[in-house]
C-alpha cells in the first residue's frame, strides 16, 4: 500500500485486536478468505436492481456473484427457496430492519420492541432511531424478578396496542427466546412477527441455539456478530400471497439504498460457506459453553449476572449492584469504570444497561460480555474460567 499513513493505522489496529482479549458481545474475527473478498474489484461495480434485473451492463458475473450468496444463505438455515426469500443487499443491521419497516409498517403504525435498556436495539423503535421517528414504539421488557421474557405481559400489552409489527431478538438478552408463543402473540394481535437474529444467527447455523424460521414471517440479520461474516446484513422473507418478499426487496432498493456493496456481498457468501461446516457446528456450540463456564463463575465469585445465567454467548452482569459492596467486596462498581478498568487491562468489553437500570446510559449498571470472538481464537471453557477470575481481580481491586 502506498499510503503510508493508513498503512501504519491498518497495521496498529490489526497488532491492537491480536493484543487484547476482545469481549465485545457483537465481534468476531473473520477469515483471510472473507477479507479477500471484502477487497476484492467486486468493489469497482455499479449494480442497482437485483440478479437478472440490473439498471447497468456489466453484471452477468456480478449477477452470479449475489445469486451464489442467496443460495448459501437459504442452504444454511435450510431454508426451501419455495418458501423463503432472501436479499443479501442491506449494508448493515440498522438498515435492514428500517427497511422492513418501510416495506410493511404504514408511517406512524406501531412497532413493539424491546425496549434499549432492557436489551432491545435502537431500530426495535427507540425514538433517537429512525424507527421510533417515522414509526412508534410499543416498548416491552423483561419481568422485575426473573429478568426472563414474561409472555403473558407481552400479550397482554400486544392485544391493547395492535402493533403492527413484533419484534423478537434482541442485543443484550441472554436467554433463548420462545419464538412460538410470540408467534402467539403476533397471530393474536393481527402483527407480522419479525425475528431480529443479528446476535445469535452463528449460534443458529451452528444449531446451538432455536431457529426462528418455523414462525416468523421475516428474520433479519448481521453477519458480522456469531455469524463471523464481514459486516453486512439480510432479510429473509416467508413467500405466500402477502407478498412479503417483493415489498422487501422494493423496501431495499430503491426504499433505502443505491447500489449493492457487492464486494461485501461476496464476503458474505464466503462467510456463509464456513458456517456451513461442520467445523463451524463444533465452534458454536463452544461459543455457548464458554460464555456459561465465564458466567458460572462470575457468579461464583459472587457477582450478579443478569438472569442468573445465558443460554448464548452473552452474558450481561451487574457490576454496580445497587452501588452496594458486598461483603466479600463484589459491586459499587459502574458500568463505565468496569469497562474503562478491564480496558486499561487489555480486556474490552462495553459498559451496559441492565433492566430496570436506574443510572444513565452514559454510565449504566453492567457491563455486556460475549464468547464469539475469543473462541475464534481458539479459547476453551478453562480459559473463560481464567478470564472470569481476571475480570473479578481487577474490579475488586481498590481503585
Ligand atoms: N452494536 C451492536 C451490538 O453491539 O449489539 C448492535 O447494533
């Protein structure tokens, strides 16, 4: 490379990730193929419209290039191109699902989502998000107590708002989520059941975790997350006389966006074939047992996690505890200063809101861990172990 200047910060942030031991719930390592692909000529291309429709010349490769990702995307999560539609075109996750909105939620219809603090995403409806500007949130959270989805809530909440569309899958909530009742739910109330899988789409190619598809009428998903694809992202759209998948596809181009990345798009399908190894079944079950040996002994070691545990790769703990030390010396410990101490440690994750959180975003109660991206690296239970006895070390430490 002749700029020496990106050179240089290409090379310290590459030598910064191999350093540090990455907990970032949403990251992950991708392959050199995957990195290929991400910088390949596929760049170079303009190729608005979709395979076999496009608004330039010049396309027949790039046509086979999008068409290849689509299948391998249906392959994955056996899926029957009968019945499910894919477009592979979202730039990322944050599009994605504004795009679904635009496709199938009239302006100012509503959207129940979780809400931000109780693990939800910006784009379930949050009013700072496009989603919560042009549309309205019905916000739900978790039960008081068990920090567990409360089903009964949700419909009850459901049936007195009519949402026209239910969002399930969420950014900080650890556990598995019942996909058939909120189906339910969304049958009860009249909405389209959307399932925003961006967290945990690895976790369900590698079967360690329910596939949403049995009852959801649209997934959406980052590749970039358990999925350990380049950052990018898809709908899937259920095909039957509702026509969700020609909305979706109008919703995205030209709705939200131009031309396709389709440099990223060949990322995708090279992401998408690794998933598809056996290889990669064996990686995400080890996902979710590391994440639970990490969260087992945090507990131990006397810190709350949230919920009592995670069936995911993440794993959301409670460093503040009511700004109480107990008596073994566990809490009174801020979010930020966690995640700034562990940082200075070389150990990053990101500060985060638990429910019911009563301090501000800006410095909230906890802290969000995840297992994908070391266990990439090859780490193992053992070692999340270790890595759980250092975070408690270094946030019991007298600061
Ligand atoms: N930023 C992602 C996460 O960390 O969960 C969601 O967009």
């Amino acid at each position: 490379m002749k700029d020496t200047a990106i050179k240089k910060l290409i090379a310290a942030e590459t030598a910064r990730q191999k350093k540090v031991t990455n907990l970032i719930a949403s990251e992950n390592y991708v392959s050199k193929d995957v990195l290929e692909a991400l910088g390949s000529a596929l760049t170079n291309k303009y190729a608005e419209g979709y395979p076999g429709k496009r608004y330039y010349g010049g396309n027949v490769i790039i046509d086979k290039v999008e068409s290849l990702a689509m299948d391998r995307a249906l392959k994955l999560f056996s899926l029957s191109p009968e019945k499910w539609h894919v477009n592979v075109q979202p730039l990322s996750g944050s599009p994605a699902n504004i795009a679904v909105y635009l496709g199938l939620v009239p302006q100012g219809g509503k959207i129940m989502g979780m809400s931000l603090d109780h693990g939800g995403h910006l784009t379930h409806g949050h009013r700072v998000s496009g989603s919560g500007k042009f549309w309205l949130q019905v916000p739900f959270g978790v039960d008081k107590t068990t920090e567990l989805l409360d089903y009964a809530n949700l419909k009850e909440i459901a049936m007195r708002e009519k949402p026209a569309i239910i969002v399930a899958g969420f950014t900080a909530y650890p556990r598995v989520i019942d996909f058939k009742k909120f189906r339910d739910i969304a049958d009860a109330c009249g909405a389209y059941l959307m399932v925003d899988m961006s967290h945990f789409a690895g976790l369900v190619a590698g079967r360690a975790y329910p596939t949403p598809f049995e009852y959801a009428d649209i997934v959406t998903t980052t590749v970039h997350k358990t999925l350990r694809g380049p950052r990018s992202a898809m709908i899937f759209a259920r095909i039957d006389a509702r026509e969700l998948d020609k909305k979706i596809d109008r919703a995205v181009f030209p709705g939200m966006q131009g031309g396709p990345h389709e440099n990223q798009i060949a990322a995708v399908a090279v992401a998408l074939r690794e998933a598809s190894t056996p290889a990669f079944r064996s990686y995400a079950t080890q996902v979710k047992k590391n994440a639970t040996a990490l969260a087992n002994e945090l507990s131990k070691l006397g810190w709350r996690v949230i919920s009592g545990g995670t069936d995911s790769h993440l794993v959301l703990i409670d460093t503040w505890m009511e700004g109480k030390k107990t008596a073994t010396g566990r809490g009174a410990v801020t979010g930020k200063e966690a995640s700034d101490r562990l940082e200075k440690a070389g150990i990053i994750v990101n500060k985060n809101a638990i429910p019911y959180d009563a301090r501000p975003p800006a410095d909230p109660s906890g802290i969000r861990i995840g297992s994908a991206a070391e266990t990439t690296r090859g780490k193992k239970e053992k070692d999340f172990v270790a890595i759980a006895q250092k975070i408690d070390k270094i946030l019991t430490r007298q600061s």
